[in-house]
C-alpha cells in the first residue's frame, strides 16, 4: 500500500512527487525540432510549450482566434483536480503563443474540449461540462454539468474529445469501462445511466451507454448513442462518414448506424463496425526513436497506442496528401501514421502512403503526440502530452511504477504546427474574427475548403438561427459551382429546422455522389411529414454509386410497403456480395425473417458464397426470436436428407439457426423433440458441413438425460476411433462426445492425440479432453508437451488458459523451463500478466520478462560494439556471408529458413546483440528444432515449417525440405534448441558485428 499512499493519499506528498520527478529528463523545446523526421514537402513549427502550457492532451481554436487548451497533470493516478483549461495567446503576432491565461482549473482527469454557444464543452469523466465566461476575463465564472454518468475509468480509455458533425449532432468518444484489477478503487467505477441532470425524466442512456459512443443535441436535450465506441478520438471525412480508432487498431468505420440495427431486435450483428488497415491491425511501425523504454505489456514494433485518429480536410496540404487521407498518432512508438482511404463497397480500405517509413518520428522517447487538429490555415496541429511514460501503470512493471518516474515530463508539452513546406506563417493569431461575421459572411465560409471554415461557420449559423439567413441558405444550397457549399448549407438549414423537401429532392438528384447520400439521409428525417419523398427515394435505386446505394437500403428500411419491399431486394441481390449491405436489408425485416427467408432459398445459388451468408443471418433470425414451431419446421427442413447441389442451404441455415438459439434467455422445450434427428445428422450425414452445423445446434440446445444418449455417444467413439474414414468426419464425432462431460473418455482421447493422427482429429481431441473440468487436460500436455507439433502446441496452450488452477500449472511449467515463454505468444502473454489474481499476475509478469544468464560473459564482451559507429554497407556484406544462408529480409536477400529479419529493426540494438550471440535465449515461436521417428528406423530433424492434416513438412538450412506422412511418424520430439547455431562471435569481430547491427535496424 506504500505506492498508493504517496501517490494517492496526500495531497503535498502527491505534489512535491510529481516536481521532483517533472524536473528531471527530456530534451528542451528550443531542440526539440532535430529530433523530428518529417515527410518530405512538409515543415514543423513549435507554437506552444512549457511553461505556457504543461501535459496538453486537447485543443480548440474558436472563431475569434483564441486557442483552448486542455491540461491533464493527474495522469496516471491523481484525481484530485489537478486539471486545467488554458487560453494561449500570441501577443505579437510571430505565429507562436507568449501568453497564457488560466480559463478554469480543478477538473480532474479532463480528455477533450469543443467550442459551443458562447463557451466550450469539456469532457470531465463522469461528466460533459459547459464553460462559459461570461464577464471577459478569460477565465470561466459558469460552469455547467451538461451530461453525467459516464464511468470514471483507466484514463487512456474515459469520455473524450467532443466532435461536432455535419449533422448537426455532438459526438464524444466513449467505450466500456476497462475493468482495473491493480486500481480498483480509484479506476474501477463502471459508470452509471447517462442523461441531463437537469432533465432527469429527459433522454437517458442505461449503464454507462453499454460502453458504446455518444452523440447529443444540449439545445434539444437530444442523446442517444451511437452503435460502435471508440477509444481516444474520432474523426468524420467530408461527408460525414465516421471512422474511429482503438489502442491497436488504428482505424476503423462505423458502417451501420444505431436508428437501423434498433429497428430489428431480431437481427444478430455483433460489430456494427468495419476494420479498414490494408496492413493488418496492429500495423507495423517504424519509429526512429533512440533508447525507447517500453513497458511491460508494451507490444514492440507494431500499433499499440493509436489514439487522436483525423481525417485531413484542411485543402493546404501537398496534392498527394489533400484527399481521403488520415492521420493517427502512436505516442509509444513517438510517431504519426499516415494512410489514403480506397472506396471498397460501402466502406474503405486504408492504405500505407510509404511501405517502410512514418509522415512524421522523433528519435526523442519523451515525444508523446496524443491529439491533432485542423486549424484555420489548414495546418495540422499536433498536441505533444511530452512524458517519460505514456502507459498507465495498471499494466506496468511494479519496479516501474516504484521507481518515481510515472509524473517524469508533467511540467513539460508542446503543439505543433505542421504544413506545407511553402505555407506563409500563421497569421489566425491576430486576424481571427469569424465570430464577428454577418451571416451573408458566414454563409459564404460554407464553401471553403478547409473543414475549420465550414464547420464552424456552421455551427454558429445554427446557433443564431437568423431567419434572414434562409433564403441565402438555400441559394448555396443549389449553387452548382461548390459542392462543399451545397452539403453544408442544406445540414445548416437542417440544424435551423427550416429545410424544404424541394431542396431534398432537388438534392437527391445532385451531381456529387456525396450530396445523393447525405440528402437521403435528410430525407430520412423528413418522411413523417412528406411520405411523397419515397418516390424520389426510389427513383435513386439504379444509382451508379454503391455507397448511395447503401444508403438508399438502410433508409428505405423505415417504410414498408410493397413497392419498397421489392425496390429492397432489388438493392439487396445487386450487391449481395457486400457484408453490410446484407445487414443493412435485414434490419429493416422485422417480423418478416422466415417469409423472406423462403424466398432466398427459393433461388439459392451455391456458388455465390454471399448466399450462405445472407441464409445464415437470417436463420441466425428465426433462431432468435421466430416461435418455436417456426423454428423446428426450419430445423426439419434442414435436416431432411437432400442429394447435390440442392442442399447446399441446409449447412448455413442450421449454423445460423445454432447462432441464434444461443441467444435465447429460455431454450424452446419443443426443439427437444428433435433431438434424435439432430443426433443422426450430426454423426451419419453425407455432407460434412451439415454435421458441423447439427453439431451446434446441439451445442446450443444441449442433451437430454444420459441413459438417452449412451447409443449416440457409443457411435461418437466406433467414428472418432475408425481410421479409414476423413478426418473431418472424425473431429465432429470427437467433438460431440464433449456435450457431455468426456471424463469416460480420458484414455480414448488421449489416444487420438498422437502425430500419427491427422491434426483436426488431434485438435477435436484436445478440445475434447478440455471439456473434463479438472486437470486432466493440463497434466496430460506437460507429460507429452515434447511430442505435440507446434499446431496441437498453440491449441495446448490455449487449454491452460481458462482456469486459474490450470493456469498455475502453465506457470510452473514454465518456471520448470518444460515449456518455453515464447510458445505462449504475445496476445495470451499479456492475458497472463493481467491475471485478476494477483499471485498470478505477478508470477507471470516475472517469468515471462525474465533474463536468461547463459552467454552473458559473451554478450557483455561484444557490448562495446554497440557504442561503435556502424556501416549500413559493411553490414550487409556481413550478413551475406553470415546470416544469407537462413535468414531473409522482408522476403529478400537469403534463404527462408529461419525468421525474416525485416520486422527487427524495432528492436533495441541490445536486444538484436543478444539474440545473434545467444540464439537459445528466445527461439522464435515455430523456429525450435525438431527430430521426427520414422517407422522405417530412421529420424529427420529440422523446423516444422507446415503442418496439414495428413503430413508434416521439415526445412532445414540452405532450402532442404522433406515433406513426411504422418502415418510414417513413429515419434514427434521437440530438441529444445534453436535452429540457429551460436558461436558466431568467433566469426565476426565487434566492428563488424555493429556494421550487422546498422544492416539489420534499417528498414529500406
């Protein structure tokens, strides 16, 4: 408890700790800048830094010039309110604020700012805050709870960063409460009903808006969330589609919106949201950051703190850089990410703009960008929260955290300004007063092409709500010559309440696909008290773009008429192909699931596999809520034996149905009478994914009594146990003896997992054995754990991982050396060092950081190498001679037998040196060494490179591979010993092994 009373307890111990520690490290704003590599064609510029402002992690630039910046100082730990607003000037016009102005003070953890009506909203878990001053002294005299409830979480993961759209709605990012298992008491509120506190029979949100993301209207105690969530930012492109980001995937898109998932209970979608990375999730990076320090559960290499995610609308970028491109900040690795948006159906894929490089990286460890922003000149603004530690301490090393170092930086921040390279200085400093505008003035900032114009001229033509401005409103609403202009000015006499349905239909009909979409969705809002609008909503169903399309099918959802009935499915087999348009033609399908269903299968194609799809999702409907004579006549169906291509619907409809059953409270009585034939299906049907799918349906519903079982489960094992017949037959009938508890079987499962089996038969078993709910399973794989092939290893591991007896044995393996740290791989090590148990978590956390200490006297010999100045060249043609010959970089330059190199340059050298030396230290996972016995007496050793069901392939070094059938195995033996020798020192001198290292941690 000591670390908690320091830190927590006292208010002066808390302060004088944080002073110490701030004072310490860091390099100075003045050299910041040479830190920095920047795209080519751009420049940076410091506009702010301490001791103007300290720890920002938001701002805002309002109408009249002033910049608000918000100041979170109790990061990590501190609630005490410490929090502040800051207005930054610049008082002589160079472009670089030289006074600052205490706006409020005493938040606690605050995340986010926006300027609204005469003050600012302020995220301020639990609550959105209004902030006014009100006597002009730049300091807040009014101070409002807008919205409370929210939970009062990690900080990284809390209520954050207000974002007003082009509809006219505030969206603030939001998700589920993390649950805190080291801080309980200060991070473990899991928040309560959202609403207005000063309309408590208002709107409400109920337990903390089921952690998804809010948008509200304060003016018309508007609010209601949004169907996905996000966790530090959000951003809009220019016509209104919303993409948000989490810690490891940097950006993704809500698809569907929450009015249309709503309208359907019955439609089971589980993600309303598409992952966009054409380069993976948790994407690679390339920092050039020099001695990063990276915490315990810190993944090296890849995306891991993305966070402040901005769709770049300013229009004063480089040509390359001005459309559908976003930017993503990653403090952790000190970098900005760039990627370009590709149409792709109704949503986008995101493209890397350079394959090994990042727009903008420090080789400073202390630069931490948390939040970007788009300013009055187009410039980007980038937000540098500038600490030693980024992470929170909930998944920190204990010495870490008792080291002091947690408040290292907390006097310190900076924002930025980057631009083009020949961009003029800023000039909004002194110039600045759109508040001042008349409307004509504001209307015609509706056209500019920087999204810091629009918006806010937007915003405050609303907020006016002059009626001299419609009749301007709507002339630029059908002005030809700006796009842009039409878009806003129709959202701003939305927000005025005083658009027209002749607009909306003259909008449906525009030129730019972007307007047809948005004037759908106003149509949307409009149909109540003009129904005539759904004949020109229907004129647009042969639209040549696929994303009005899709948004003509989720707003003809709403009406229900034959005629619209039929234009929908017209919209729903033109593009069945796309995943969300499926989704977005069943949620308008209510009560109509079976009938519908019907009639897809009256013309399924079989060789389309978008038809299994949409028949599973709605059998996956009928599952969930149709009654339970509806349901069996669809299980009888699908059950009913039927030759060819013919039943080739039964195998989704069964998964589907599965899926929905789950998701019943109370499981239909009526469905038991089926169980005979679900069991037969199950274990004698033709067509094996009929199988699966009876197999889950069983799954769902369970067995009856044991004594009407036995004969089935009798047949499960004659099956699982004939070796003539295909594997997949055999896995499903090993995986139906686990609807009940397999603790009969033990000895018959145990059997089956041998390398002389085909390994679906092997992983059905182990999953099989998982099902006892004792240790069998754990002690069974130490005993063979040497014999298991790295594919039964991976399932093996995951069987430790659901008990925490079964995970104390892990450990102890572990701790033994019987299983090696990296077998356990990087997405289950973090669950094991993040155990709620706290003996667990810090058994895990010691062994799986641990240093090994063989080879030391090696490795500290060649250390001075690391200080030696190294070649790139010379390197090179050390690796050719040394490394060439199993090693490949990024599929280039040797022999693809051990692990390509091309990812390593994230490493520190430190590490790099001590693999090269010690190769035994940490074998990467599927590079150990293995011996495999054959029946003939003979044995082959080599890296398992493939497993399939009925063989395995060996390579060894210099590109030999043997390719083995698993009947021919006699044993399965892993050596313990990476294939890659040591003594590699006796071949290259320190000199040379720092030109490797240069090599190795470049990324071209």
């Amino acid at each position: 408890m000591y670390l908690l009373v320091a830190l927590l307890g006292g208010t002066s111990i808390k302060c004088k700790q944080q002073k110490e520690a701030a004072s310490t490290g860091g390099i100075p704003p003045e050299k910041a800048l040479s830190t920095f590599e920047l795209e080519p064609g751009f420049k940076i510029e410091l506009v702010a830094a301490e001791p103007l402002v300290a720890d920002p992690v938001a701002m805002e630039i309002d109408e009249n010039g002033r910049m608000y910046v918000v100041e979170m100082h109790g990061y990590p730990l501190d609630k005490s309110g410490t929090g502040k607003i800051k207005l930054l000037t610049d008082t002589n016009g160079d472009g670089r604020m030289d006074k600052s102005t205490t706006f409020a003070e005493g938040l606690m953890l605050p995340t986010g700012i926006m300027r609204w009506k005469k003050g600012v909203l302020v995220t301020d878990p639990p609550n959105v805050l209004y902030l006014e001053d009100t006597d002009g002294d730049n300091q807040a005299d009014v101070k409002k709870t807008m919205l409370t409830g929210f939970a009062v979480s990690n900080p990284q993961h809390n209520l954050n960063n207000p974002l007003l759209g082009l509809d006219n709605w505030i969206y603030v990012g939001h998700e589920s409460a993390v649950t805190a298992k080291i801080y309980k008491e200060e991070f473990g509120d899991p928040g309560k009903d959202i609403l207005y506190p000063d309309k408590p029979k208002g709107p409400r949100l109920a337990n903390n808006a089921n952690g998804r993301s809010v948008r509200f209207r304060p003016d018309e105690y508007a609010l209601e969330t949004t169907s996905g969530d996000t966790q530090f930012g959000h951003t809009f492109d220019t016509w209104g589609r919303y993409f948000q980001v989490s810690n490891a995937n940097h950006i993704f898109q809500e698809v569907i919106a929450e009015p249309y998932l709503r309208r359907n209970p019955d439609l089971l979608v589980t993600d309303a949201t598409q992952s966009l990375s054409d380069h993976e999730n948790a994407a690679e990076v390339f920092p050039i950051t020099k001695n990063p320090e990276n915490q315990l559960l810190t993944d090296v290499g890849v995306i891991t703190s993305a966070c402040a995610l901005t769709y770049y609308q300013g229009g004063a970028f480089p040509e390359e850089f001005n459309n559908n491109v976003t930017f993503v900040a990653e403090p952790v690795s000190n970098l900005v990410h760039v990627d370009r948006l590709k149409p792709k159906g109704a949503s986008f894929a995101a493209s890397r703009l350079r394959p090994h490089k990042e727009f903008l990286a420090s080789t400073d460890a202390w630069f931490r960008p948390v939040n970007m922003y788009t300013g009055p000149d187009g410039a980007l603004y980038l937000v540098d929260y500038y600490r030693q530690i980024i992470e929170h301490p909930e998944w920190m090393a204990e010495d870490v955290v008792k080291s002091g170092a947690l408040y290292n930086g907390t006097d310190k921040g900076r924002i930025y300004r980057i631009s083009a390279q020949n961009a003029k200085p800023a000039t909004w400093t002194q110039e600045l007063n759109l508040g001042k505008a008349t409307d004509e003035q504001l209307i015609a900032k509706l056209a500019e092409p920087n999204i810091w114009w629009r918006r806010n001229a937007q915003r405050l033509l609303v907020d006016r709500n002059s009626k001299q401005a419609v009749p301007t409103l709507r002339q630029i609403a059908q002005n030809p010559t700006s796009a842009l202009g039409r878009l806003h000015a129709l959202w701003t006499l939305e927000g005025m309440h005083q658009l027209r349905p002749d607009l909306i239909i003259k909008a449906l009909q525009d030129p730019e696909q972007g307007i047809r979409e948005n004037a759908i969705k106003l149509a949307e809002l409009h149909l109540k008290e003009s129904p005539d609008l759904t004949s020109n909503l229907i004129s647009l169903q042969n639209d040549a773009n696929s994303r009005v399309r899709y948004q003509l099918l989720c707003t003809l959802g709403f009406i229900n008429t034959p005629e619209v009935n039929q234009v929908r499915q017209q919209l729903l087999f033109k593009d069945i192909n796309d995943e969300w348009v499926q989704v977005a033609a069943l949620s308008a399908l209510s009560g109509q699931n079976a009938a519908f269903l019907e009639s897809v299968l009256a013309q399924y194609k079989s060789t389309n596999p978008a038809y299994a799809s949409l028949v599973q999702r709605l059998s996956a409907m009928v599952g969930a809520r149709q009654e339970p004579e509806t349901v069996r006549r669809l299980l009888q169906k699908a059950t009913t034996p039927i030759t060819g291509e013919q039943g080739a619907w039964q195998a989704p409809v069964l998964a589907g149905l599965a899926q929905g059953l789950k998701s019943r409270k109370v499981m239909p009585t009526e469905l038991q009478t089926e169980q005979n034939v679900l069991i037969q299906t199950c274990l004698k049907h033709p067509v094996v994914s009929v199988r699966e799918g009876a197999l889950q349906i069983l799954q769902a519903i369970g067995l009856l009594a044991r004594a009407q079982t036995q004969n089935a489960m009798q047949q499960a094992r004659e099956i699982a146990s004939n070796q003539n017949l295909p594997e997949d037959q055999r896995a499903i009938a090993i995986e139906f003896l686990a609807l009940r508890n397999p603790e009969t079987d033990r000895a018959f499962l145990r059997k089956l997992i041998n390398p002389r089996e085909p390994l679906p038969v092997q992983l059905a078993a182990l999953h099989t054995l998982s099902a006892i709910p004792d240790l069998t399973v754990s002690t069974f794989v130490l005993q063979q754990w040497p014999s298991l092939s790295p594919d039964v290893r991976d399932a093996a591991i995951n069987t430790f991982m659901s008990k925490p007896e079964r995970i104390r044995l892990l450990l102890d393996a572990l701790e033994e050396g019987k299983i090696q740290t990296a077998s356990i791989g990087w997405p289950r090590s973090v669950s094991l060092m993040a155990q709620e148990d706290e003996k667990l978590r810090s058994r895990a956390r010691a062994l799986l950081t641990k240093k090994e200490d063989k080879r030391q006297e090696v490795i500290q010999e060649y250390q001075t190498a690391l200080n030696l100045g190294g070649d790139k060249v010379q390197g090179k043609a050390v690796f050719q001679r040394n490394c060439s010959v199993c090693h490949q970089i990024r599929g280039n330059q040797g022999v693809a037998f051990g692990p390509d190199l091309g990812t390593i340059h994230n490493w520190p050298p430190t590490g790099i040196l001590s693999n090269v030396l010690d190769p035994n230290q940490s074998i990467s996972d599927g590079y150990d060494m293995w011996e495999v016995a054959l029946t003939n007496g003979k044995s082959v050793q080599g890296i398992i490179a493939t497993e399939t069901p009925n063989a395995l392939t060996l390579r060894n070094a210099g590109g030999q591979v043997t390719t083995i059938a698993r009947q021919d195995i006699r044993a399965l033996k892993a050596l313990g010993m990476s294939a890659m020798p040591t003594g590699l020192e006796k071949q290259i001198n320190k000199q040379q092994m720092a030109n490797l290292l240069a090599y190795l941690r470049q990324v071209e």
